[in-house]
C-alpha cells in the first residue's frame, strides 16, 4: 500500500475549478471533513494511504478543528510536527496529547492531567 502526503484542503476555490466541481455535482461549501472525504475518496479510492501535513504555525484552537475534520473525512492522520516543536514544551505536550486523543475517539485524556 502506497501513502500520499497531501495538503489540506481550504475554502477557496479557484474561478476555473469551482466551474469543474460544479459539473461534477461536487458540493462547493462543503465542511473540512467533506473536503477531506472527497480528496481521500479522489486520490486514493482506499488503495492509498492519506496523510495531511499540517502547514503553516496555527493556533492551538485551529489545529484540533482540522485534526477533527481530517478525522471525520476519513482521512489516516496528520503531520504536526512544525506545530509541535515551534511551540514551549509544556504548550507542544498538552498539544500532542490532544491530538491523539482526538484520533483516539476521547478515550486518551481521560486519565491525564
């Protein structure tokens, strides 16, 4: 099985691709985890793993919500790394702990503190 590191998707939309998705019958104004069902749907059709690399630095409210959407699409896991490390120790632990907590259905954190 072949993995493919992909970038999330985001809500804009070029001119000339909203005009193919509209063809297509693609919902336009999906959710994250819409847009990562169908890139995972799209690229891989379940022979491939799919990886979201995390991106630029984020906050620590908008990373969970990707993580989720990545999650809830469908999507094998994401690349956290930069995010993690650019961040104070303590900061970058308790933002690792609650991404695997999310990937772990909440079951994670129930002990930790």
């Amino acid at each position: 099985m072949n993995i493919v590191k992909v970038k999330l998707p985001s809500e804009h939309i070029e001119p000339d691709d909203r005009k193919v998705l509209e063809r297509a019958d693609i919902p336009i104004n999906s959710s994250m985890a819409d847009r990562v069902g169908h890139m995972v749907q799209s690229y891989c059709d379940g022979r491939r793993i799919a990886i979201f690399s995390g991106g630029d630095a984020k906050d620590d409210k908008t990373i969970p919500k990707e993580v989720r959407g990545i999650g809830r699409g469908s999507g094998f896991g994401s690349i956290r790394c930069r995010n993690a490390v650019q961040r104070p120790k303590e900061q970058a632990i308790r933002l690792l702990h609650q991404i695997v907590d999310i990937h772990a259905g909440g079951k994670v954190l129930a002990g930790v503190s």
